[in-house]
C-alpha cells in the first residue's frame, strides 16, 4: 500500500531473491519511460522502496504520481503470482 509523507507517496516492496528485486525494478523503469515520469528508487538486497513525487509542480504529490503508482502495482501483481 502507498503512504504519503514529506510531500511524496512511498511503498516497499519485498521479493524472494535479489534478482527478482532487480527484475521488478527494471520493470518498474520500463513503467515510468511510458509515463514520463520516474520515481526515486533504493534497493537493499530484496526489498525495494519507491518514492514519487511531481519536480514539476514543486516536489509534492499530484495525479501523475497516483497514475504511476497505480501502474507499478500492476507489474508488481506479475511477481506476486
């Protein structure tokens, strides 16, 4: 689930191994090329944790982020079957 503090939406992600961490976060660049728009990204050996905020509209939060959270679900439904 995505919480919004500090003017950002954050969500972890948490995988079985590193390199589906890293598949995922691939995947997750593919998303946000489509959408223009790209989240801050950290990844710590199988969790990955995702930030997006408009620099746009002043670095907070607005409908672009929520469309691409909502894609980023989406790839994320792919590695939760």
């Amino acid at each position: 689930m995505w919480n919004e503090q500090k003017d950002a939406l954050h969500r972890s992600f948490m995988f079985q191994t590193f390199s589906k961490a890293v598949n995922f976060v691939n995947d997750v660049a593919g998303v946000s090329e489509q959408h223009h728009h790209h989240p801050k990204i950290t990844i710590d050996y199988t969790r990955v944790v995702l930030a997006l905020n408009t620099h746009d509209a002043g670095n907070i939060v607005t409908d672009k982020d929520h469309l691409l959270a909502a894609a980023i679900d989406q790839v994320y439904q792919e590695y939760s079957l």
